[in-house]
C-alpha cells in the first residue's frame, strides 16, 4: 500500500480577501503535494479559513455585518482563490464547521483530564491583530504613546476571567523535544529563534475568553469561548477525524505543516504542548516560508496595498505565476516580486530556454522526420552526457523536495535545461539534416527524451504547461508519474507526435505591441 502523506497550509483568516502571500503559502504547499502525488505516496492536503476570534468579530462590526456573514463571504473567496491558483487541495476546513467544534471540544477535554487546565484570572497585551497575548517585557512604547507588540501591532490590556493551560509546565519536555528532533523546524534559524524563546522561559498561557462569544464554547463552561489558536490549530486534527475514527484518520501525525514567519510560536511550541498534554502524536516537521514584498513593500490586510493574486494570474498566465513565485525566492527567506521581475522570469527560462528548446527540436521532428519519434542511433559521450544530467534530476528534486526546499529543485532543472540548449547548439542538427540524418535523429530524440523528463518533473510547478508539453511528446496520461522516470522507461521511438506549438508564450508589454 502506497505511503501516507499529510500536508497542510496555515488556515487563513478570512477578515478581508486572500493576497498574494495566501497565494504564495499554497501554492508552494500545492507543489509539495503533487510533487509526493506523482512519486506514489497517498496524499492529503488540507487549507482552509480560520473564522474565529476577536478580528473577525471586529472587522464584521466594523461593516455592519455578522461575523458568520463575513466569514461566509470570504471563505468563499478563498476557495475561488484556490481554484484559480491551481491548489489540489483534498478538503478544505473552515472552524466554523460542526466537525471542528466538536474536535476542538474534545481536545479541550483531554487537555483538561490530564490535568493541565485551570480556571483563573488573566491580566496583559492582547494584540488582536496577531491574535496574541504577549508578555509586557515582548512589547515596547511606540512615539506616538500605543504600545506594540513584537510584530509592530498595537496591543491591548485584558483584564477577565480566563482559563489557564499549562505551558510553563511543558518548557523542559518541549526543550529536549525540539533537541531530540533538529529537523521538526526549518529553517535553521527558525529553529533557533525558537530554541531561545523556550528558554527564555515560558509562562502559562490564556486560552479561553469570556467578553465576547464568537468563538467555540468551553465544554462544560459556556461562558467562556476557546483563544482562537486553541481551535485553529486543532484544524489539522479535525480534517483527518481523528477522535472520530474517521476515513482520514490514519493521516495523523501530519507530515508537514507549512507556515509563514509569524506564526511559528503559535506551531512549534504551543501546538506540541497542546498534543502533549492531550496524548496525541506531534507532527513531523514545520516549514517557515518567508514574507513576499512589492518591491520591498510589507502587504497585508491591515496596511492596505494589497494585491490581488488573481489580477496577477491574469496578467502572466497561472503558471509563469507559479513558477516565478517559487523560483525567484528560496523558499524559506523573505522575497520581493515586481512585474519587471516577473517578466525576466517568463520570457528568459520559459519562453526561451524551455520553450523554444522544445519548439525547435519538436518542429524539426516534425518537418524532417515525419512527425515521428526518431529511432536513435548508439549515443554519443555528448548524448550520454545530458541524459545522465536529465536523469540524475529525479534524487534531487526527491532530496529537494523533503527539505521543501523548491528553489534548489527548479534550480536544478533549469541547469539541465540551459545544458540542453548547449548540447542542441553544439550538436547543430539543422547541419546534420544536410550531412547524416541518422546523427540528427539521434541528438531530436535524445532532447525530446530530455524534455520529457523535465516536463514530467515540472508539472507540480506548472501542471498545465507540463501537459501540452507532455501531449507535444506523446506521452500518455498514464506515462506521466515519477514511476515513468525510472528504470531506464524512455520515449518510445516511432511514436506520432502532434503538431508542435507554443507552451511557454513570452510576455509581449501592452505599450511594445502598439508600437
Ligand atoms: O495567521 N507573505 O492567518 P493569516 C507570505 N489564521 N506569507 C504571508 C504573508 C505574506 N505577505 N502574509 C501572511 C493566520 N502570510 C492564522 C493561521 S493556522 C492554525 C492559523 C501567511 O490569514 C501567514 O504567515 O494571517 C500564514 O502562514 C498564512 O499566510 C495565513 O495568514
């Protein structure tokens, strides 16, 4: 039976609309799992939208809506949001549903049993924007008198009766957690930053409110509503139905959780405790993806300039986005997009290197081997050289890719494909046509073989794109798993191929066609 893997993003809150740092996180988690897709495993990816708290409850007040309406309307534009990004997703959570009040209910009372919740008094920061409480010595005096929290949003003092889980009890079980298991963050320096927080000292941590009620009752306290996170996070369980024996149960632990820089405290210390103490299984790893910036700009809801990430599919097309989203920033550190550098993306490693790499070879084909695959000759060093290049892509990527490190992946690839326009130039079969036609069958076969390979290992990155192209080669739905790229399986010679035509369009300035 093919082996299991779990995958989800953040759920997102759903007090505006998705931008294109939602668009970022999935579609990189999306990758990840066509990526396992395509090398067998038994996948299950989940996002979704996180509906509670006081900043839904806020910015619905703040229209003169519902906050149920408010989440309504803008879950729905997350999921149209998915669509139109591509996201393969498996399920989509949102905590407003009966599943997850009843999971989240359950959690809580496992935690309770095992002793590590009270009932007391809170008094501190609250920042409703992170939805965080904050020690005072994390927060500091802003000139203008407001005092922030350490992610620069204004904090609040709360005063009211709160249940108490006990974090502080965990720090040393959490510590040698985090030192018996170096991978479970990443990167590296996210890990520190955690490292040093734990030992720093925790205190314990407030999770119930009682001065609004939009929010998962306490069992057994109705007074009271759950700390948002408390349910959040309890998301990942939910859609499995763990405590409920359900289908998807066996997904449990997650394999990766993938996450943006804010919230690692909320997923690697909180989020163990609560297992911990509930006796539940913590998940394997957590990934930290960085901030993207237009041109070095923060975006988000509350500064404002935000940027429609379908105003941007439109404009470049789904893949070039994808594709420049993932390549142009390692995944992990923070990033910048602009149209320039979308563009140079596009029009360099798409449209020309890739692109035309598989124009010409495939209209050559066409034109002088009567639109049929090749039979090749004995390979050449040169031949055997860019074939092992190719073929030597798939461990990479599989060692990439478990690290989630997708910039090393696609750097991967475009290398082999720049080496194999060297190889087509240098090879020069439009000469060999007038000189040895079995020599230029050969060097068509061995790039459309290359070409093949690198589009099979492309498609969780462009699926779209990766399939003309594969259609181009005549390569069957069925042939198109990693599977295929594996012993010694190559394009079968003689094969038809269709009309070659373009996959990888370049991007032509609307100011430039006028002209
Ligand atoms: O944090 N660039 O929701 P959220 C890249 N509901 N990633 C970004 C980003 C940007 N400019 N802005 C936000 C929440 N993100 C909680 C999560 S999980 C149990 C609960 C990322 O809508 C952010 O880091 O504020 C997070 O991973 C995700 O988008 C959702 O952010």
């Amino acid at each position: 039976m093919a082996e299991r893997y779990y995958l989800t993003t953040a759920i997102s809150y759903p007090n505006g609309r998705p931008h294109i740092g939602h668009a970022y996180e999935l579609i990189a988690t999306d990758v990840i799992a066509r990526f396992k897709r395509l090398d067998g495993y038994d996948v299950f990816f989940l996002t979704g939208t996180d509906e509670h708290g006081i900043k839904m409850l806020q910015t619905a007040r703040s229209l003169g809506i519902e906050p149920g309406e408010l989440a309504q309307r803008n879950s729905d534009e997350f999921q149209r949001m998915g669509q139109a990004v591509g996201a393969s997703n498996d399920d989509f959570i949102r905590t407003t549903q009966e599943r997850h009040c009843r999971a989240s209910q359950e959690i809580w009372r496992r935690m309770e049993a095992a002793g590590d919740i009270y009932k007391g008094s809170y008094s501190g920061w609250y920042s409703v924007r992170d939805e965080a409480y904050y020690g005072e010595e994390e927060t500091r005096l802003a000139e203008d008198g407001t005092r922030l929290g350490p992610q620069g949003s204004p904090v609040e003092w709360v005063e009211e009766e709160s249940y108490f889980f006990r974090l502080a009890a965990f720090q040393e079980r959490l510590l040698a957690f985090h030192e018996a298991n170096p991978d479970f963050v990443a990167p590296a320096e996210r890990r520190n930053e955690i490292l040093s927080f734990l030992r720093s000292g925790l205190r314990d941590l407030s999770i119930s409110r009682t001065t609004f009620d939009w929010g998962i009752p306490v069992p057994g306290d109705e007074k009271h509503v759950m700390y948002v996170w408390v349910d959040a996070l309890t998301n990942y369980l939910t859609a499995t139905g763990y405590f409920e024996g359900g289908e998807r149960a066996a997904f449990w632990p997650a394999d990766l959780h993938v996450i943006g820089k804010d919230i690692v405290r909320f997923h690697t210390i909180y989020w163990p405790a609560f297992l911990m103490s509930a006796g539940i299984d913590l998940p394997k790893r957590v990934f930290v993806h960085g901030f993207l910036f237009n041109r070095g700009e923060k975006m988000s809801k509350s500064v404002g300039n935000v940027i429609d990430p379908l105003a941007l599919v439109e404009a470049y097309g789904l893949d070039p986005f994808r594709y420049f989203l993932l390549r142009e920033v390692p995944f992990g550190q923070d990033g910048n997009y602009s149209h320039e550098a979308i563009v140079a993306r596009m029009n360099s490693e798409l449209a020309n290197d890739l692109g035309n790499l598989a124009q010409r070879s495939l209209s050559m084909i066409n034109k002088n081997c009567g639109a049929r695959l090749p039979e090749p000759g004995e390979f050449t060093v040169a031949d055997e050289a860019i074939l092992a290049a190719s073929g030597a892509l798939l461990e990479r990527s599989r060692a990439a890719i478990d690290r989630q490190e997708l910039h090393a992946m696609l750097a991967a690839v475009v290398s082999v494909v720049s080496e194999a326009n060297r190889y087509f130039a240098a090879q020069e079969p439009w000469v060999l046509r007038k000189t040895d036609t079995a020599r230029m069958g050969t060097v068509l076969y061995v790039t459309a073989e290359v070409l093949r390979r690198v589009a099979i290992l492309l498609q969780p990155f462009m699926p779209g794109s990766c399939a003309k192209l594969l259609e181009l080669l005549a390569v069957g739905e069925d042939e198109r798993s990693f599977f295929d790229l594996a012993g010694g399986r190559m394009l079968a010679a003689g094969r038809p191929l269709p009309l070659p035509q373009g996959v990888f369009p370049r991007f032509v300035e609307a100011d430039s066609q006028a002209g």
